[in-house]
C-alpha cells in the first residue's frame, strides 16, 4: 500500500470530538517519546505532518489523519511520562482506554515499543487492554537503529521467552532508516482488509 494523500482532520480531546461515524481508523499507541508521530510521518514520507518532539508528551489528544480519503491514522497521546505525558489512570489515559474498548471504527492497533528498553509495566497493561478489546495489533519496535544487530537479536530471544508476548506479530522498526516501513504498511492493508489477527 501505498499512502498517496494526507491532511489532518482534527485533535480530538474527548468522546465528542471523534469523526462521525464510518470510515476506519488504525491507532498508534505507546509510551511518550516512543516514536509514534516519527512513524506516522515515516509511513506517509512527510517529514513534519504529524509533531514530533525531543521533550515527552507533545501529543495530548487524538490527532487524526485522514490517508487516501478512506481511513483515519490516529496519534494516541502517549503514556508514562510523570510530568508531560499521561498515566493510564489519568483522565487521558481512561480516555485511550475507552478508545479502544469501545471505539466501532477502530480496526487495529500498532503498539509501540522502544527497541532498547523493552516492554514497560504500561505497555503490557495496554496489551491487556488490546486482548480484551479483541482488537488486532501488532508490537513495533521503535528506534532500532539505536541498536547493533546483535542487541537487536539478543533483545528478540529476550521477547520471544516473555510469556505475556507469546504469539504475538512484531516488527523491528527505525523512523531514521526507514527499515520495517513496508511490514507495517502491509500489515496496516491487511487490517483494514480485516485480514489481520
Ligand atoms: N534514532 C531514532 N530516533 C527516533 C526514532 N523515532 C523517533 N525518534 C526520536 O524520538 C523523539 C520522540 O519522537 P516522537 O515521534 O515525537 O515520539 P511520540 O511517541 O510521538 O511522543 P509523544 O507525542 O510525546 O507521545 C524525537 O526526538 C524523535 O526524533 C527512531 O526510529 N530512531
Ligand atoms: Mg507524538
């Protein structure tokens, strides 16, 4: 797939803002400074669409891009941060949760992981949240660039023996390299195909 047009359509802060109802919508989800808005900009090749941000938090509400006049990208605020970012608990992070227990139109999910940390204690929560909500989703893994490939591999083995992740899709992805862009992109036709699991 191919993303051939882009606009953003609004930043949501509550319930009543989201778009009327219809079109699908594929969320990036993770932590604050994780690279969500770096890797919507990657997939959409526009260096400065979606803000991104050295100082956690930049994103605090749910900004939709409408792509190929047919879906909607939605940046989540990130979580995790004490100051800046949100805490799940927080009202922005019931908010997020509410998002994706009950929004219809979302189809899928793309839960951002830094490379080099791992998953924290938040992201497993969201990944709780994702199997309830049955919700498809794949764990990306940000910032592989940081890593040489033996970390990259070591950090992989490491994933693969976590029990809670057992099962799940995931790709290693670099918003400087542009490596795992093309996973993603077919991944993302496959959920709105509702092919994805
Ligand atoms: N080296 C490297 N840096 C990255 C990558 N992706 C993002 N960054 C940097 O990480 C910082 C945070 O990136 P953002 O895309 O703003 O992160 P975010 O998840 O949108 O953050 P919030 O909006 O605060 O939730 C920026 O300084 C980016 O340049 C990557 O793949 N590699
Ligand atoms: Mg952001």
């Amino acid at each position: 797939m191919r993303v051939s047009s882009i606009e953003f359509t609004i930043g949501a802060v509550g319930k009543g803002d989201l778009p009327a109802a219809g079109l699908p919508e594929i969320a990036f989800a993770g932590r604050s400074n994780v690279g969500k808005s770096s890797l919507i900009n990657r997939l959409v090749q526009r260096k400065k669409l979606a803000r991104t941000s050295s100082t956690p938090g930049k994103t605090q509400q749910l900004n939709y891009y409408l792509a190929n006049e047919q879906f909607y990208l939605v940046d989540l605020p990130g979580y995790g941060f004490v100051s800046g970012g949100v805490g799940l608990r927080s009202t922005l992070g019931k908010i997020v949760g509410r998002y994706i227990s009950d929004r219809q139109e979302l189809r899928a999910v793309l839960q951002l992981i830094d490379a080099r940390r791992g998953p924290t204690e938040l992201d497993l929560q969201m990944i709780e949240w994702l199997q309830e909500a049955q919700k498809p989703f794949l764990l990306v893994f940000t910032k592989a660039d940081k890593l040489s490939r033996n970390k990259l591999t070591t950090q992989f083995d490491r994933l693969d023996s976590q029990k809670s992740l057992a099962g799940i899709s995931f790709v290693s992805f670099s918003a400087v390299d542009g490596r795992g862009k093309d996973d993603i992109l077919g991944w993302i036709d496959d959920a709105l195909a509702g092919k994805a699991v």
